[in-house]
C-alpha cells in the first residue's frame, strides 16, 4: 500500500554490516514482492534505487551516490552507531539529504546523555539545543530538568517492550541470575600484583610523564583478564580450568544445560579467550560449538546462525560487541555472560539474540561476577546507569523508534 501511493519514493536504511543478510532474508520472508537491493562494498556505489535500498553505515558515509541523492525517508538501524557526535561517519550520516528520517535503536543512551542528544541531532536537529547548550543542560540533571527533557523527547519516542502484552502476547519470561564466584588462589596473587604495580606507575607517573587515565585504563583491563582467568593476562595459552572460578562455574551451569538438552550463548567481550571456552565446553556438550566475533565475514555468520536455529550446534561463543545485536538465535533458551561490560543495555540487547519473538520457552540469563574484584564496581556501575535511563527518560526509552516529519499515512 505504501509502495503504491509512493512508487518513486526513494528510501535508505542504513544497518551494522553485520546485518545485512538478516534484513535481506527479511524483507523476503515477509514482503517477498518489495523492491529492494543491498549495496556493499562496490554495489554501493551504484546511482540506480530501487524503493528501498540497504547499506551499511560505512557504505552510507562513503559512497558518492548514496550522498548524492535526495532521500525521502531515511532509516537507521541501530542507531547507536552514531552515538559519538564528533566522528567523521556520524557527521556523514546526518548530512544525508532527506525528508524524513526514522531512528531504531536498543541503547539509545550508552555511555551519557550526549549519546541521545546525537541521534536527536539526526532526526529533528535543534530539538535539543546545540551541542555545548544540552552537555551544559545535562552535566547537573535535576529533578525539573528531567521532566523538561521528557516532555521535549515523548512526543517523538514510540517504545517497544517486549513485556508488553498488547505487542507480544506469547513470549515466555526471562529469568536473571547474578552469579557471584571468588577468585582462586592464583587469580588472588596475580590480581593484587596488577594492583600494586598500579599503584607503583602511579607513583612515578611525574618521572615518566605517564597518562593516570591510560594507566588506570590499562590495568582495568588486566584486571578484568585476571578475573577471567590468569592465562588470559599471562597469555601462556594454559587456560587450566581449575585455576578460574568462572571457568569451573561455566562448566558447571553448561553441564546442566546440557543434561537438559537445552543451548545456550556465551558472551564476552574478549575475542581472544573464545577459542579457550570453545575447548572447554565442546566436551561438556560432547559436540563441537561455534563462535561470531569481529572476524567472522558475513556469509560465515549467516550460515553459524542458520546451522544454530535447526539444532546442530548446542551452543555459540559470541563477543559482544561483535555479535550483540540483530541475530536470531532463539533455539537457546539459556545466555551466559561471562565477563561483564559497563553498561547493562549493552549486555540487555545481547540477551535479546535468544530472548525475542520466536522464542518458545523461559530464558535463563546468567551473568557472572567475580568478587571482590573490578567486576563488582562495574554491576555497581551498571545499577546507575540503568537508573540513569529510567529516570530520565523513564517509560519512553528502551526499545524505541524516534521519528521525524512522519507522515502518519506512513505508519
């Protein structure tokens, strides 16, 4: 029906490359007759445009054509990705001639309020001020001042939950456990000397002229290896289980998994301990698994996602920025997160990969958290900022689509 009131209408959504093939295989599922083409890599530069044209945010940015033409609708799929105001693919995108423009995104506030003043910026510009005027605004967020913010973004927020009946009426529960585990003897020893050789860098950070916030990122960073397992900041390639707490509590919970035969999505945000979890769950599970991180290619992605969804692998390994968002994996019932990432809508929308519509049974999601280690201040963290979306932006924001000029006839 919109097609056939706007046959000449020209409309561009611009997606992670990643989903490219899932949007393909979409669109011909459920609107086999639509016009449409994907343009990657050299396509991209094509100046033909069928009514609607997919490509990726690089393509989007770069591609001359796509610049070049006068869009009537421009959608952003998960539009965190111009969460960053001041890069050079951000600015690309907005400069994007169009009419109207439609926002989709899980996270619209990843890391500060900035990141919703971004995508604002994209669909009504000016909405929200200029750029110093809301970081000013937002820099001392009052109890008056969120109601004001609210009342400006409510009218061009629509919200998805997926706990709202009137939407989906048949998705089961989704279960969280925060599953506590201590350090062994060994993660103890080498945490306390990342810890004191921290604090010596810190003490002679005058003499060397040493960044404190490159120093303190740093050994973040090694502290969060050491929680995960002493090899993986060694680097030794040892990966005895029974040095890790986590290692000893994900076989555990994969051996239950597996006597229910059930399957399951492990994520962690470090690509380079994937192969040392795939080694130690292929045996629990009795049946090799597979993993999606920043180097698997599309293609190999789309055929790990089908081959998962018709029950031949029992369970994946996925790092979460990589694979967090916009796959189909509802064949696991189960998500473990098996290091912890700052911010929970990150981890939220990872858990969505099993948990969305086609999922037949309860999830169960288990997110480990080693004590009395860095892992604890980040759920701290993790708690205000999730207070931070709910008190902000409270019922309008989680799951939502921003829209701009939007023809009602359209929705």
């Amino acid at each position: 029906e919109v097609r056939s009131r706007y046959k000449d209408a020209k409309v561009l959504l611009v997606v992670p490359a990643s989903l490219l093939g899932n949007w393909g295989r979409e669109c011909m599922k459920f609107t086999p007759d639509l016009d449409f083409s994907i343009r990657h890599g050299k396509d991209a530069k094509k100046k033909d445009f069928p009514f609607l044209t997919i490509v990726t945010y690089q393509g989007a940015a770069t591609s001359a054509s796509i610049k070049e033409e006068k869009w009537d609708l421009v959608i952003l799929d998960e539009a965190q990705n111009i969460k960053n105001r001041n890069t050079k693919q951000t600015k690309s995108i907005k400069a994007l001639e169009r009419k109207q423009s439609i926002a989709m995104t899980g996270t619209p506030i990843e890391n500060s309020l900035m990141n919703l003043w971004s995508i604002f910026d994209f669909l009504s510009p000016g909405l929200l001020g200029d750029e110093k005027d809301f970081e000013s605004f937002s820099s001392s967020m009052a109890e008056d001042k969120m109601d004001n913010l609210k009342r400006v973004v409510t009218p061009f927020i629509l919200r998805r939950l997926k706990t709202d009946k009137s939407i989906i009426n048949d998705l089961p529960d989704k279960v969280e456990n925060e599953l506590m585990v201590s350090l062994t003897p060994e993660q103890r020893v080498l945490y306390n000397k990342v810890v004191d050789e921290y604090e010596e860098a810190l003490k002679r950070k005058e003499e060397t002229g040493s960044n404190p916030l490159t120093l303190a990122g740093t050994t973040i960073m090694k502290l969060k290896m050491v929680a995960n397992h002493p090899s993986q900041y060694l680097g030794d390639g040892e990966y005895d289980e029974k040095k890790s707490g986590k290692f000893l509590l994900l076989k555990e919970l994969c051996s239950t998994i597996h006597e229910n035969r059930e399957k399951v999505l492990v994520f962690t945000q470090f690509a380079t301990i994937i192969p040392s979890l795939l080694s130690l769950l292929s045996p629990v599970f009795e049946h090799d698994g597979d993993y999606i991180d920043g180097s698997t290619p599309p293609e190999k992605r789309t055929k790990i996602v089908d081959s998962f969804q018709k029950g031949e692998i029992p369970f994946l390994v996925i790092s979460l920025k990589a694979g967090g968002t916009g796959l189909t994996l509802t064949e696991a019932n189960n998500v473990i997160h098996f290091d912890r990432w700052w911010n929970p809508a990150v981890e939220d929308q990872a858990t969505d990969r099993a948990y969305r519509i086609g999922q037949k049974n309860n999830v169960q999601v288990y997110k480990l958290i080693t004590k009395d280690s860095i892992e604890e201040k980040i759920y701290e963290l993790q708690q205000r900022k999730a207070e931070l979306t709910d008190n902000m932006l409270k019922k309008y924001i989680q799951h939502f689509i921003c829209w701009r000029q939007l023809n009602p006839d359209l929705l």
